[in-house]
C-alpha cells in the first residue's frame, strides 16, 4: 500500500510538472506547478521524523508565497495595466520562478530544506523540482537581470560552501552552483543547457545512491567509511572533482560548452567571474578529497552499511568520472 501511495504522488508530481511545461497559457503553467507542490509535499512528510516535516513545512511555506508572488505578476502583466512597469512585472515573474529553483539570492531556503530531508527527497529537490522553472524562465530574455543571478548564485554558494560538515548542504550549495552555469547556457541555447541538465542529473544520481547506500550524511562519516573500502575511496574523489568540473571528468563537459557559448556570443567578462567564483567552489571539493587522504580515522561514531562490493555503482561512477572522454569519442565519429 505505502509503496502505491508513493507511486501515486510521484506520478502525479511529474505530471504537474508537464502540465506546467506543455501550457499554452500562464495560469496553466501556475496550475502545473501548483499540482507539482501539492503532490511532492506528502513524499516529503514522515511522522517519524521531527527534522523532515519541520524542512516539509519550511518548503510548503517558501513555494506557497513563490506561487502568489508568481500568480500576482501573471495577472499584472495579463491586465495590461501600467505598461511601462512590464520589465519590473517580468523581474517579479523571474524572482518567483527562481525562489521555487532556490538559486541565489532566492536560496534562503534550501540548504535548511535540504538538512531535513533523506537522500530520496534531497534528489528530487535537487533535479527534478527545477526543470519546470527553468524551462520557464526560457521565455524571458533580461540578460542583465540573469548576469546578476549568475553571478550572485557563483559567489554566494563558493563562499558558504567552505565551512559546511553535511553533505546535504554541501550538496544544495553545489546546485546552486550548477544552476548559474544552467542558467548562463539557457539564455542563449537550450540544447546547451539540456545536455548540461542530463549531465548534471546523473551526477547528483550518482552521488546520491552512493550517500544512500552507505548512509553518509556527514564527512566524517565519509573519512570513516572510506578508510575500509581504497576502490570506492577513489570513486568518491574522481565524483568530487567531476562535479567540480575539472578536467578530464564528465563534470567538464557541460562547462566546456557553455564557456565556448559564451565566448563565441562576446560575453568574456561573466565567462572570467563564472571560471573564477567556480574556483571557490572547486576549492571545498577538492578539500575534502585532500582530507580524505591525509586523515585516516578510526573510531566508529556512526553506522553505514558495510556492503559496499556492489558492482552496479562500480560501473555507474566508472561511466561518470570518465564520460568526457567517451563523448569526445562520439563527437569525433559525426
């Protein structure tokens, strides 16, 4: 029965949102998005968890004021009243679109989010749940305005991201990060941005069944843990550094392409701060695989699923960590 329920309220959130994406109108779009809420909010609550319905609760509120922000700016803009005031109307709409993505300066709310929830919830929150709005905000064209975002949402996650112990916030400070690149590829080609998307939601998959299947949570339990298995240690660095970006990883890729993108369109300035607030963030990432080497802790403070010989993510984070050369491959042959 509890597995029906789930079945249920997934189906319908991603339901929600293609309605939300597949409108023709923007009070059908409010509609997807609003179903898409109302669907994700019961996969979130647990009883038994005080943290997770306090981060349920936190997200209801933040998305509910999110989509009045949102239905306020469509019938402003519907109305055709004031119409000089039609780009602030439009910076309304995009601010509401990228509260419910939670990217900078509209992150208030989610690395909080994120601290509550278990590694399920923290996947959708950290892909699915953004691909309504940001295929939304492909509709608006205010350049400057996205600039800003972008480089706000690099800055703001390289210096937060420093000092986090848990690897949900580390995660969510990491999408935030991601979301600027996303963002910057959007405005110009959405092929770009797909591709970095489809990349980028196999990482965190990655990432993510990993943290699951080893009940990790934090980083000591990653230097714990890792000290007892040298093969997976390796994978967990090589993941690291791949959603950092650096070179030779998958992790690289969508970058490469975007940076080319914005070259080739006479945007040098962000293209420098997008690589250089980039570097902040690949700062913690690769801090934790240099701790990871250098410590070698012992004491067993925590409990994590020692059946790690599984040959599934051996495969998965192999194809990962080594998926740019494969595609440069691809690329070749056509």
């Amino acid at each position: 029965m509890f597995n029906l329920y789930k079945l249920l309220f997934v189906s319908t959130t991603m339901i929600g949102s293609m309605i939300s994406i597949s409108s023709y109108s923007w009070f059908g779009m409010w509609m997807g998005l609003e179903i898409n809420l109302l669907s994700i909010i019961p996969l979130m609550s647990n009883s038994n968890n005080m943290f997770n319905n306090e981060a349920t609760l936190k997200y209801f509120i933040t998305q509910v004021m999110a989509s009045s922000l949102l239905l306020f700016s469509i019938i402003l803009m519907s109305s055709n009243i004031l119409e000089n005031w039609e780009n602030n109307f439009s910076m309304i709409f995009n601010s509401s679109l990228l509260t419910k993505m939670g990217v900078a300066p509209f992150h208030f709310w989610f690395p909080e989010v994120m601290e509550g929830l278990n590694w399920n919830n923290c996947l959708l929150l950290l892909t699915w749940q953004k691909l309504a709005p940001m295929i939304l905000l492909m509709y608006n064209n205010m350049i400057l305005f996205f600039s800003l975002i972008i480089i706000m949402s690099m800055m703001i996650s390289g210096i937060m991201g420093i000092n986090q112990l848990s690897m949900r916030k580390i995660m969510a400070y990491s999408s935030i990060n991601h979301m600027g690149w996303m963002i910057s590829s959007m405005i110009f080609m959405e092929n770009i941005w797909l591709i970095y998307f489809l990349i980028y939601f196999l990482m965190t998959l990655n990432m993510i069944m990993m943290f699951k299947i080893l009940n990790i949570f934090y980083l000591k339990q990653i230097f714990i843990m890792l000290n007892k298995n040298k093969l997976m240690k390796m994978f967990f660095i090589l993941n690291f550094l791949s959603l950092g970006g650096l070179p030779p990883f998958l992790g690289f890729l969508p970058k490469w392409m975007t940076i080319q993108l914005l070259i080739e369109n006479n945007f040098f300035m962000i293209s420098m701060i997008m690589v250089l607030m980039t570097l902040m963030t690949m700062y913690f990432y690769i801090r934790i695989t240099f701790t990871t080497f250098m410590i070698n802790m012992n004491e067993m403070n925590f409990t994590f699923n020692n059946n790690i010989s599984n040959w599934n993510i051996m495969i998965m984070n192999f194809l990962i960590t080594m998926g740019l050369l494969f595609s440069t491959l691809i690329f070749n042959f056509y």
